[in-house]
C-alpha cells in the first residue's frame, strides 16, 4: 500500500487529470451522437437549467461593452453589471477559441473542483486512494441525490446543487470557497502572519466579492473566527504588529475588486431592480432577521447544530487525529450561520438571502463528512483500499455518471418535443447564418430566450427583444421594445397583458415570460411585492402572503400595473416602418393568426410548431419552397 501511495502521489496531477477527462468526455460524445447542430446551440442545450442565460457576459466583457442596447437607434446607456471574476476567464478564452472555451473551460473547472477536494482530504491526512474515492463522491453528489430520489427532501435536495455543471454559478464559483476552504486548512499547519498569505487573501475574497458576495460575507467571518480562534480570543495577539499584514489584504482586494467597483458605479438603475437589488429598510430587515431566526430554532436544525458541535467537541477532547481540520469547518460553519444576520443588520441592500441558507446547510453537510472520516480513523482504522479496488470502485463510479448522462442524453432524443425545439433552433441559426451573407448587420424579431443568447454571441447587435437581464435598457424602453413588437404583430392590449398574466406553479407564482423581461421586478413574495401593492385578486394575495421572504424568484404583477401597461398599449405610437430582417416565433407560446406585416413583406419558412419569416428581399431563402 506504502508503494501504491507513492506511485499515486508521483502522478497525481496525471492521474485525477486523467479521471477528470473520463467524468467530463462523455456528456459531450453524447451530444455530438445525438445531436448534429450549430455550436453555440449545442453548449446552449447542454449547459444545466439556466446557465446559458450568462454566457452574454462573457461575450460582453471580452469585448469590453457594456453597454449593448441591441438597438440602432438607442446609444449611450449605462452598464450592466457583471460577477467579474466569475467570467473573466471564459471571456480570455472566448477571444482565442470563441464558443467553444465554454467545452475547453468545463473540463478545466471539473479538474479544478476534483483536485482542491483531492487536497483537502490530503490534509486530512486521509490516504491517497481514500482522498481519489472521496472525491469522486463529492464530485458526484448530485448524481447521488438524483439516483436515489432524494430530491423529494428539501435539505438534501440543496445539496445537490452545490456543484454542477451549470455556468457560471456553482461552475465557476463554487471552486472559490474551497479554494478558502483549503486555503484556512493549510494555513493552520503554517506561519500565518506573512505577506505571502495576506496577498492571497486579498485575493480570494476579491475573486468571491465580485463572483458571489455571499461567500465573500462568510469567508471574511471565518477569517476573522480563525485568528480569533488561533489566539485565544486575545486581541491584543491578534493585531499587535500585524496591521501591516491586514493592510496588505485590504490593498489587493480593492485593488482587484476596483474594476468591478468601478462598473457598479455606472449601473442601470432599472437593470439593477431587475437583478433583485432592493433596499433592505428598516421593517425588511426585520421580516428576514425574523424568518432567520425562526429557522434556527427549528428541531431539524438544532439537532443538526447540537451533533456538529458535540462532535466537534469530543474531537478536540479526545485530540483524534487532524481535529483541527474538524475546528476550521466548525469555524466556517459558525460563520455561515452568522454571516447573514451581520449582512441584513448592516446592508442598505439585498438580493438572494436564501443563498446564505443554502450555504449554511452546504458547510454542515462538509463538517459531518469530515467529522464521521476523522472517527472512522481514530476508533477503527484508516480507510484502506486495495490497488484491484480502487481501481474498479473509481470506473463503477465514472461508468454509473457516463451511463446517466447517456440516459439522460438517450431520453431527450427520444422526446418529440425537446428535439423538433432543439432542431427547430438549429435549422432558425443556418437560416440566419444564409442571411448574413447578403447582409452583415441584419436585424432579428423572437421571443425565444435561447435564441437571444445565440445571437448575442455571434455578434447579432440588432435584436429587437431581449431579455432584461442582458440589456441595460430601461424598463420603459424594454416596455416600449414589447408593445412594438406586439403591434408588429397584430396584437392588441388584451393579448400584451395576458402575456404577462400571473400564474401559478408550485410554491411560487411564476410566467417566465415576466421573468425573461423583468425578472425581480415584480417578485412578489411576504417580503415585497412590486412598490409594496397589494392590489391582487384574494387567491394571489394570500398566496404571496405566505410565501417565504426568502423566496425571491416567485414573481406576480399587481393590478395596477396590468392597468397601466395595458393603458400604456393603447396609446403608444409604433416605428411603422420597423421590418426586422428574420421574424422567429415557436407557435405553441405565441399564436399569430393573421399580421399584414408579415404577409406583405415576409416570406414564410414552417417547420413543425414553429414559424420563420423572412423579408422577401432576401432572395436565397425566399426563393426556395
């Protein structure tokens, strides 16, 4: 075993590279098998649930534009706003190899988040093969609650979504806490107090500030819990000689948050309110502070504390080996619980707080782990595996996550739906590609949000629609782009305000029609509702009266908004002469009996539910039936 430690660790980075590359091949084999299509289509489709929705910040920031109105005729907006460090280098590898840095970049990220846990449990003192075994599982923990069905469980089901695939968040995030994670362990073993480590400081908490501030509040916490703890809650030891080390760490963070700072400034107001910045007053800050401590006092989460700590505690009584890994995790966990009562307490605002929750449960999950490893250890023995073992634990395990994704795979290509969707987008984008040939900046008409994203990334600028959360315009101009776009189309202001009429589904009130143009706007919950109206009908408001204040992605607009936006369509002016150059809509979501515009001026492209209009002027398309 003592020579099969040594082999491993000569060529671990080979190896867990190696491993990396069989966990990250297979999705993609299985797309190119089942699925012949545009790129940009393909990681579209592949990337989990909404991720595909910020690939735009990559395009815009590798072109430093941050600004894109989409629109001709309006220039000169403020800026979106982007979590820099969270695409910055999708957006270095964007200028070199285009779409397809998101596949390149996929692998780098899996590698990453398999070789820091690999680390961790190395300074563990877990053995090499354990450490391989360990976070394999960690890696597919996901794949674990879903093959067991455990997503029925509230509290597992979030750990199920701590890493995944989807960009940029927990892609690209996720890897920054456990970086502090690894970052906390290996500095407890070291001199802490040296430049080397304060700049590295800086560093990650500019990383997690302008990525995921969350995991920003929770790390300066348990930075500070750490030295804290280190020194006896001596305060005196803490600072006595050392504010040249804090300085240090201050001065790199700001100085590698400041471009992000410096854009903040320059923010769209109304693209902040859509991005669910709102202001924590006063009786806010009291709904969350007492839904939060509600939660504490539940009995799931008092028994999970009581048998974190108590474990905790016999580990440091009893001095198991590597306890003092045991102590960080404990110190992180304390943070994460306290980290979003000090942010309500002192922000003047907010966004997701659940984010701060789902950490909380994230951290108490890693510290049983580590915890339940260390006994193990001390009352049994180490963990041990065989060479014959390892080896075919580590393929059942790569083979079992392969065969998923190819079900997975398998099942969408079997589902009528999902494919004429996927090949409906794909046969749109070489329609689209054709017209370019004959016209360079030709202007495209949809209400498909996956389609926007395609087009943004390959250098579409004359977009009528877009979604809110990639246009800095404001919300009367993207209210003004919608009434356009309807009367283009015939239709009249019963049709546009039924097209963001409140529905139900599941726990929230959800249209995503009103998520794809407003987003947080109108999130209508216990804590806010759009300027505070509680002009609804008697079932929407009772159920947004018990909707949890954490719940922010429930959306529901009040009745005198509808009043207004349907007032606000009657007596809006149209460019009448507006003819974009390819007009896409998927019949199913949006139904066009009749238009003059499209029948006078369009030729008309079908293919199965969806509808493709193009100007007659383009005689390569038009001219074949």
């Amino acid at each position: 075993m003592r020579s099969l430690n040594s082999n491993l660790l000569n060529n671990k980075y080979i190896y867990l590279f190696f491993l990396s590359f069989l966990i990250f091949i297979g999705k993609w084999l299985f797309s190119y098998y089942f699925f012949n299509e545009d790129i940009t289509i393909k990681i579209i489709f592949e990337n989990p649930t909404d991720g595909y929705y910020y690939f735009p910040y990559v395009k815009f920031l590798s072109s430093l534009d941050l600004n894109l109105s989409f629109d001709p005729n309006i220039a000169g907006l403020k800026n979106i706003s982007i979590p820099l460090y969270g695409v910055l280098l999708h957006s270095i590898f964007f200028k070199i190899f285009a779409n397809y840095s998101f596949i390149i970049l996929e692998f780098f990220f899996i590698y990453l988040f398999i070789l820091i846990f690999f680390f961790i449990f190395l300074k563990s003192k877990i053995s090499i093969p354990s450490s391989i075994i360990l976070t394999l599982l960690m890696f597919l923990l996901p794949n674990l609650v879903d093959l067991f069905e455990l997503n029925q469980f509230k509290y597992i089901s979030i750990l199920g979504d701590f890493y995944n695939l989807r960009f940029q968040r927990p892609l690209v995030v996720a890897p920054f806490l456990l970086i502090f994670i690894l970052f906390l362990i290996d500095l407890d073993k070291k001199e802490i107090f040296q430049f080397r480590n304060f700049f590295f400081l800086g560093l990650i908490l500019a990383f997690s500030f302008t990525a995921f501030y969350y995991y920003f509040v929770i790390e300066v916490l348990s930075f500070i819990s750490f030295l804290l703890f280190k020194y006896d809650f001596n305060l005196i030891n803490v600072f006595k000689n050392k504010i040249r080390y804090y300085i240090t760490a201050i001065i790199i963070f700001l100085l590698f948050s400041s471009p992000f700072l410096f854009n903040m400034y320059f923010v769209e107001p109304d693209y902040s309110q859509r991005l669910c910045i709102f202001d924590l007053t006063f009786s806010r800050k009291l709904t969350l502070l007492n839904h939060l401590f509600l939660g504490l006092i539940k009995i799931e989460f008092l028994a999970t504390f009581f048998v974190i700590s108590l474990m905790t505690l016999i580990a440091n009584k009893k001095k198991i080996e590597n306890f003092n890994v045991n102590n960080i995790f404990y110190l992180i966990f304390l943070s994460s619980i306290l980290s979003p009562f000090l942010f309500i307490i002192f922000s003047p605002k907010s966004c997701l707080v659940y984010h701060f929750t789902n950490t909380i449960l994230v951290i108490a999950f890693f510290s049983i782990v580590f915890l339940v490893i260390n006994f193990y250890k001390h009352f049994f023995s180490n963990i041990m595996f065989s060479k014959i073992f390892l080896l075919i634990f580590i393929l059942f395990l790569v083979s079992s996550y392969n065969l998923k994704i190819f079900y997975d795979s398998k099942s969408k290509f079997e589902d009528e739906n999902y494919v004429n969707y996927r090949n409906y987008l794909n046969s749109s984008v070489q329609i689209i590609k054709k017209l370019r040939v004959e016209d360079e900046n030709l202007s495209i008409l949809t209400l498909d949000r996956r389609l926007m994203v395609w087009a943004i990334m390959n250098g579409i600028n004359n977009i009528k629609l877009v979604g809110g959360q990639i246009v800095p315009k404001t919300n009367e101009m993207i209210e003004n782009d919608l009434i356009s776009a309807f009367k283009f189309f015939n239709k009249d202001s019963n049709d546009f305000v039924n097209f963001f009429k409140n529905k139900k589904s599941g726990w929230r009130y959800f249209n995503l029609n009103t998520q794809t143009f407003f987003w947080f706007r109108y999130s209508a919950s216990s804590l806010m509702t759009h300027k505070e109206s509680k002009n609804f009908d008697q079932e929407t408001l009772n159920f947004i009266s018990k909707t949890s204040p954490l719940h922010m992605h429930s959306f529901a607009i009040p009745n005198e908004e509808f009043k207004r936006l349907k007032t606000k369509f009657t007596k809006f002016e149209v460019n009448k002469g507006y003819k974009p150059s390819i007009v896409i809509v998927n019949k199913k979501n949006f139904s066009i009996e009749s238009s003059k515009n499209l029948n006078q001026f369009y030729c008309y492209v079908e293919n199965k539910n969806y509808k493709t209009y193009v100007l007659k002027k383009y005689k390569s398309i038009c001219n074949i039936k």
